[in-house]
C-alpha cells in the first residue's frame, strides 16, 4: 500500500481499502515485464480524475492503471 500512497499524494484522496489480488502474468511484455502485482482500491475524496491519471503517469512502478468513477 505504500505505492498506493505515493500515488495518492497530494491528490487529496483518501483509501476506503485496497484488495490485493496478487501476482500474475501480463497478457503482454511492459517496460520487459511478464508479471504484475494487481490491486484495486475504493477511493473517497473530491478530486478530479484527470489529477489521478497524471499521477499514475508520473508514478514510478505503475506499469498500467484502470480508474472508473462511482457516482
């Protein structure tokens, strides 16, 4: 969780909680890497999902992301 925090930084969003899901293989090479370690997190907080993605960008060992909004 502590890569989920520095992804969260300064984007005033707080951690409703996080399901590991584990480590699996990538349907496909990122960056030479077979396998990745999923997560998928509840997030609470008013912030624009722009913010999020720029941050998952600039966020060093997120290989890929999927953010949905919940209304």
């Amino acid at each position: 969780t502590a890569l989920l925090e520095k992804f969260l930084s300064g984007t005033g969003a707080t951690i409703k909680n996080v399901t590991p899901l584990g480590k699996k293989r990538l349907a496909y090479p990122i960056e030479k890497q077979t396998e990745g370690f999923y997560l998928l997190g509840a997030l609470v907080g008013l912030m624009k999902a722009g913010d999020l993605e720029k941050q998952a960008r600039l966020t060093s060992g997120v290989l890929r992301y999927l953010l949905t909004v919940k209304d």
